[in-house]
C-alpha cells in the first residue's frame, strides 16, 4: 500500500520549520515542506507484515543506501510518534531481509518477479528479487547504520531480531572475506562500452593487497571503483562496526563472538586507512585518497555521493576539525579535484556519474553540514533553492552556469538531504 496521506506529526513538523524559517527564509520552507512531504506521497510503500519498501524515485526499485537516507530525516519524529517509528523499523525489517537473500546485490525489487537494471549481468549468483548486484561496501553500511539510529532516536530495540542477526552474520562474513578479495566468489560482468558499468579483469576488477580495508566493486554512485579500496566507504564500515560491538556486547544484544567479530574489523579497517589511504596534496599536506589498492596507487578526488571523504564527519569517522581531513577538505574543493566546479550560479562538487560541470546537491548538503559556519549554510541553502528550476525538489546534478539543466527529475535521496540540511541550520539533529 502506498502511502498517501500526511501524518500529523509531519504536518505539525513542517509548519515548525516553516516558522523557523519566517519570512527572511520562506524560500526554504516552501523547497522543505515539498522535499519532506514528497518522499512520504512518492516513494514509500507499508506492507501488510509491517516492512517497508521505498522507491529510490523514478526507478522501480530500493536501494539500501538510498532507502536508508530518504527516511533518516523523519527519525527527529520517531521518538514522539510510534507510527513514524513503525515505518523506519519496518525499513530495516525489509533492508535486513534483502541482505540474507544476498550481501552483494545492492538493490532489490518490490517482489521476486525477476524485474532488472540489466538481465544480462553476469555475476555467481541470480535471485529473481534482485534489480541489480553492483557490490558496494556502503549498501552493507547504510541499514546497520538506520538500525542503530532508529534505536538512538527511539529506545527501540524490536528490529533487533533474528533476521537481523542472520543478516549481520552475513555482512561480517563478506567484509571479511573481501579484506582477501582473491579469495571472494564474486564477480561482476555487464555488456557494455561503459567501462564504469562493469569490472574488468573478468569481472574481478584491477589487483590490491592486503592493506586490512575491505574491498568494494563499485562506488556509491554504482560506478566502478578505479582502485577497490573505496576509502569514504571504509571510514562508514569501521563507524558501524563500532555500532555493532555496542549492539551484540551486551548493550541490546549479548552475542561475544559477533562483537568480536565487529570490533576486529573496526581495528583493521581503521588501521589500514591510517596506514595506506593518506597521500599528499599538491601543496605537500597529508590528505585522505579517495581510493587506493594497497599497491601504491592512489585516486585524489572526491564524488558526490555518500560516503564521500568530505562526508567523513558526517559519517562520525573523524572530527570536523580533523587536521588530515580539513586539509583533504580544501582539496576536494578545489581543482585538484577533477569534480570540482565553478559555474556563473554553483560551485562545488560533481561527479564522473553525471556530466562534466554539473554539481550535486547532495554534495553541497553535505559541505554545509560539515561546516560550522552558520552564515556558509545559509548560503548554500540559497544557492539550492535559486537553482532548482523552479520545480522546489532537488535533483541529482546541475549545470553550474544554467539551472534548468539538470539530472534525475525525481530523486528522494537529494530532497532529503536539503531537508536534513534545513535542519541542522536550525540545529534540529538526528542522533546517533
């Protein structure tokens, strides 16, 4: 059942805004109200066993990643509103039971009816719920990560059940065996001319070494990673494993040897972003790669998606204040990030995802959010509602000299994260 109607809780929390906002910002307000409510009319679907399915927007199928972040805004509600709460812990019954059917699909159909980005994919394993298996370290991160906050924000502990734990196994055993990736079944082969599309070295993709990080075929942006230690996405795994050792070392569940588990990987991933992710800048300043291989290879950029290495606060894996992330941070916003852009009406960071020139709104979502400057987030928050083409939605992409050029006409993900930005303007904060 698609869910229509407007909660009051909603409502009452958008009118809040909307007064916070006053007439000084009533730009933001408007773009808020038809973020917030547009996720809730569009893309979420109750099931009768009480899971939660949504749309990543206008394609018809869930993301772990997407789903996770359209629905963390409204956890600031969950904890005053049961039905709010019921919806998210339905999300996670759902992402939770999507992983024990298979760990490296990242997203998944409505029902087992074989529907796909692309049936011709090759890969070890084929289930007729899957819409597509590009395996990304961040699709494991992002459910163990709502999970944790639906309980933060709640005290809710009932998603903590047996398909849970059958699903958190599942996650230990493949970060674990893709800290070895010679040794992991998978493999991932499309028919395509786009080489961002498909792994190379028959589906295996380029060599790494051991460098205690846990390899990734693709980014968050579902294109493939150009060296597989996708180091945002390491800092989001050694968080949540973090999450994992609180949950299963007595906190909520009692379960010694999966926190175990956990907390080795915590330390091993930790260690090998310490160890082998850093590289110096143009300027000769040590900086966060955004990707590496344990071979000396190393990628300076940044993508907009989340996780981003300009994310990593927002991830909890460092301090805004970090000296090796502030000094990665003036990096990625400048040209020696080859996604960094400066148009007439934006600047800031784009992605190989989109076309040259376009920045996304995620991305500058998430440089304000970093920031504690309350004057730069106001001003981003400016920058997004001038250029939203007059639609009061964002979008994926957005040429930085004309705003009615853009990518992606639905995309919940992108709503939200104006939303949540919005929010910590007016210091309204999810926890966790």
């Amino acid at each position: 059942m698609t869910t229509t109607a407007i909660p009051k809780s909603v409502s009452d929390f958008m009118q809040h805004i909307t007064d916070l906002c006053g007439t000084e910002h009533a730009a933001w307000a408007e773009n808020f109200n038809a973020c917030f409510a547009n996720t809730l009319t569009t893309t979420v679907k109750r099931h009768d066993d009480g899971t939660t399915f949504l749309l990543t927007g206008d394609i018809p199928a869930m993301w772990l990643r997407d789903s996770t972040a359209q629905l963390r805004p409204y956890l600031a509600l969950a904890a005053e509103d049961g039905d709010i709460a019921s919806l998210i812990a339905g999300l996670v019954r759902q992402q939770f039971r999507y992983i024990t059917i298979d760990p490296y699909a990242n997203a998944f159909n409505e029902e087992p009816n074989g529907a796909s980005w692309d049936k011709d994919d090759q890969s070890d394993f084929s289930s007729p719920w899957l819409w597509e298996r590009k395996y990304e370290v961040d699709s494991l991160c992002y459910p163990i990560q709502l999970a944790w906050m639906l309980y933060a924000n709640t005290g809710n502990t009932d998603h903590f059940n047996d398909e849970f734990i059958a699903g958190v196994k599942k996650i230990l055993d493949v970060f674990e065996t893709e800290q070895h990736h010679e040794n992991s079944p998978y493999f991932f082969i499309r028919d395509t001319d786009i080489p961002t599309e498909s792994l190379s070295n028959d589906g295996k993709g380029l060599p790494v070494a051991y460098t205690g990080m846990t390899w990734s075929g693709f980014r968050p942006s579902d294109d493939a990673c150009t060296y597989h230690y996708l180091v945002p996405s390491n800092m989001f795994a050694a968080v949540v494993m973090g999450y994992l050792e609180r949950i299963f070392g007595g906190e909520i569940l009692d379960d010694a040897d999966i926190a175990a588990r956990a907390g080795e990987l915590r330390r091993t991933i930790t260690e090998g972003i310490e160890n082998h992710a850093k590289t110096t800048n143009r300027n000769g300043e040590t900086i966060y790669a955004f990707e590496t291989d344990g071979l000396g290879h190393v990628n300076v950029m940044d993508d907009s998606n989340v996780p981003s290495l300009m994310a990593a606060p927002y991830l909890g894996y460092c301090a805004p204040d970090d000296p090796t992330y502030l000094a990665t941070r003036r990096t990625l916003l400048s040209d020696e990030n080859p996604y960094y852009y400066e148009g007439e009406y934006l600047k800031g960071i784009g992605s190989p995802h989109t076309p040259p020139h376009y920045v996304w709104p995620i991305a500058l979502s998430i440089e304000a959010m970093t920031s504690d400057n309350k004057d730069f987030k106001a001003h981003i928050l400016d920058r997004l509602v001038t250029t939203d083409a007059g639609t009061h939605l964002m979008h994926e992409g957005i040429d930085v000299d004309d705003p009615t050029k853009y990518t992606r006409e639905w995309f919940s993900w992108s709503n939200m994260m104006f939303c949540e930005l919005v929010m910590d303007y007016f210091d309204i904060h999810v926890k966790h």
